[in-house]
C-alpha cells in the first residue's frame, strides 16, 4: 500500500509539475509562453527530482515510470508482487496531476481556440518533431534506455541528493536525444495525461492523437528492459 500511495502522489506531483510547464510554455496568455526547449528540458527535469523525493518519502523507491518498474522487475532488481500496486499508482496519479493542470489553467484553455493558439495533446502528451513511427519508435527506446541504464548505475536513487541527479540525467536526456518525440520516457507521463486531455471538459480541446500513443507506451518498456538486461549482463 505504500508502494502505491508513493507513486501515486509522486507521480502526480511529477505531472503537475511536469503538465504545467507544457501548459505555461503553449497557451495564450501564459507568461511562459514560448519558452524554448532548454526551459522545458530543466522544469521536466526538476519535476522528476521533486516527484521522486515525494515518493520516497511516502514509502516508495520512487520509479514514477512503469518503464523502470518493469524493466527493474524482468530482471530481478524490483519483486514482481510489487509492480501491479507501482503501475497502478503511477497511471492514476498521472491522471490525477493532468486533470489539476486542467483546472489550473482553465482560462487560458478559453483563449486557446486551437492548437494554433497552443491548445494540444502536445501540453500533456508527447507528440513527434517529425511523424515517422518507427524511428519515433526507435527514438523513444534510445532515449529510454540511456535514461535507465545510468539510473540502474546510480545505485538508490531516491536518498540523499541523488533525486537531484536523476533530475540532470532528465535533463540531458532531454536536451539531447528529446526533441525528436518529446522524450515521453515513460508510459504513465503519457498514457495518464492523454486520457485526462481525452474525456475532461477541456475547453477548446484538439485531436488526443491515440493513433501515436502505442510509441511512448512500447518504447520505453523496450528500452527499460534493454537497458536491465545489459546491466545484468556487466554485472
């Protein structure tokens, strides 16, 4: 139950954060509005720091990622008995923290009339740079796997100032393998979002794009157990 509780909250407070930025940096009126990549790179990375010591301090090992909770656990490195409570905390509470962005930035939802105007799955979801689903495919696995086998090289990376570092791995990994799809990393961070965007009341809401959604939920799970495997194999 804790497990559950920890990412749960953690994971909502990584997509509040996470969501927030997207909505700050696309919807009219926001004072974000168009941030760059470096802006958005940083709040994700930071949203991730503080989700994991949210967590953490709930009980969990703060995966907030369904990517590293079964890449953790196809190898050993995480007990299956807890990946369903993990996975179900993580959906919801990505659900959860999309549907406070929504709130929080209700008005500014009204003064975008379209995704012109910035209004997007784009805010809470990943959408490519360039539509090509393989190599999005490919891109969310890279991305992922980089992302997972430094994490599994950091040893507990929810005590002490580690958090912090994870939230620089974030960042990097976004600045330099994410602006070809947004660097979803993570199913939860997308799937969860994307359904709050589908069936809440968001004013002036565009296309959720699910067509697209089967590559940042496959992606990183392949990625996550790619990079497991490899750590096996060093060890």
């Amino acid at each position: 139950m804790h497990g559950f509780i920890g990412e749960f909250f953690g994971t909502m407070v990584l997509i509040i954060m996470g969501a927030g930025t997207g909505a700050s940096v696309n919807l009219k009126k926001a004072y974000a509005r168009n941030s760059g990549w470096t802006f958005v790179s940083i709040a994700w990375g930071l949203a991730v720091t503080m989700g994991v010591y949210v967590a953490a301090s709930l009980g969990s090992d703060g995966h907030l990622n369904p990517a590293v909770t079964i890449g953790f656990a196809v190898f050993g490195f995480f007990p299956w008995a807890n990946v369903l409570p993990y996975l179900i905390g993580q959906f919801l509470g990505a659900f959860v923290g999309a549907a406070i962005v929504i709130l929080q930035f209700y008005p500014h939802f009204k003064e975008s009339k379209n995704a012109d105007d910035g209004n997007s799955i784009g805010i809470f979801s990943t959408v490519p740079a360039i539509n090509s689903p393989v190599f999005n495919f490919i891109s969310e696995i890279i991305a992922t796997f980089t992302f997972i086998f430094v994490l599994l090289n950091l040893g507990d990376f929810s005590s002490g100032l580690k958090p912090f570092i994870v939230g620089m791995l974030i960042t990097i990994i976004g600045a330099s393998l994410g602006s070809t799809t947004g660097f979803a990393l993570n199913p939860a961070r997308d799937w969860g979002p994307r359904l709050a965007y589908t069936i809440l009341p968001v004013p002036n809401k565009g296309d959720a794009q699910w067509g697209y959604a089967w590559v940042p939920m496959c992606g990183p799970i392949v990625g996550g157990v790619l990079a497991s495997g490899l750590q096996v194999l060093l060890k």
